[in-house]
C-alpha cells in the first residue's frame, strides 16, 4: 500500500519566518519525495534541497510519499519542521517536532472459489396436454366427426345400417350401439377427437 502526505509547517511569525525546511522519518517502510516538491530522499529520511517560501497562510507544504510494509501492523512517521528568517544563524529561527501513527491492516484474504451447483430448471409451464379422446364415429379416419357420420351413427343406433357401415362407433366392442355410444359421438364432433 501506499499512501501520499502532507507535511505543513506553520510559522507562528510569519513577518519574520517567511520560509520553512523539513525532515522526515519512517519505523519501516519507504519514503519517496519529487524534485518539484523541493525534498530529496537521505537515506532512509526526506528532507528539503533548500528552504521553501511560506504562502499567504504562512505555510510551507512538502508533500510525499510512503511505501507500507508488507506485514500488518502500527508505524510511525517521524517529523520535524523549521520556520527560518533565512539570515543563516539559528537566532529568529523556531523548530518543532511531530510524529504520526500509521495501521496498516492485513491484506483481505482472497475468496475461495466455491463450486456453484447448476440451477435446477424449472418445471414446465406448459398446460398438459388433453388425454386424446377417440374419434368415436370417425367412420372414414379423418380425425374429424362430420354431420354425415353422426347422421350415419344414429342410422346404426337404430338398426338400419350396419356396423360395417362405421366401425369406430362401437367403442365397447358389444355390437350394440348405446346411447352413451352416441352422446360420445356427437362430442367427438363438437370438440375434436384424435384418431380411433
């Protein structure tokens, strides 16, 4: 992990301390400051090349990074800062010191990838098929009762044709057209059938 900082030193006199160096140091890990931030890297420390200018908040900032150590746990960061008058002797000068604790927390342990069962399918939907009901007087197997076969069916029903004449309206196989045997027919007609 890596992680960018602030350091900010703040002049309690700003009309005299107009400019501020810094050093700073870590417990483990690595340090690494830009040429642009006016730091360099000594060591195992940063500090500044030359002396940065206060801004209008009489701050001077340094910005730069830590590189965490691999193994979890607590780090410090070791600072020190000082406003200087920039006339080269420590007089007028005011340093001060500050330390700052890092967590740094074990890295998350990848999932383990499990195994997914496959979905079941769901049940059909569909609407089950009717159990096919016999043509019964589909006399010439058309898989269609007309009015002519029923016509023909009653003429059985009453003994003027023979069976010969429309064999499927014997259901039962009794050589005796019933009324059932009839009323069957003229269903078969209304709502379809399918086959002998």
């Amino acid at each position: 992990m890596m992680a960018t900082f602030r350091f900010v030193v703040h002049s309690q006199a700003p009309a005299a301390q107009t400019y501020a160096g810094f050093n700073v140091a870590a417990s483990a890990g690595q340090l690494t400051i830009s040429q642009a931030q006016g730091g360099r890297v000594i060591g195992n420390e940063i500090t500044h090349f030359s002396p940065k200018q206060n801004d209008a908040n009489a701050d001077a900032t340094f910005e730069f990074t830590w590189q965490a150590p691999a193994a979890a746990g607590t780090y410090t960061l070791y600072g020190a800062g000082n406003s200087v008058n920039r006339n080269f002797l420590p007089s007028g000068d005011k340093p001060a010191t500050a330390t700052f604790m890092v967590k740094v927390l074990a890295a998350a342990a990848s999932p383990t990838p499990t195994q997914t069962e496959s979905p079941t399918p769901p049940l059909s939907t569909q609407t089950p098929s009717p159990t096919p009901r016999p043509c019964v007087a589909d006399c010439n197997r058309n898989g269609v009762v007309t009015p002519d076969e029923l016509l023909v069916a009653v003429q059985i029903a009453l003994g003027g044709v023979s069976f010969d004449h429309c064999p499927t309206l014997d259901v039962d196989r009794n050589t005796v057209v019933s009324i059932e045997e009839v009323l069957t027919a003229v269903k078969s007609a209304e709502m379809g059938c399918s086959g002998p």
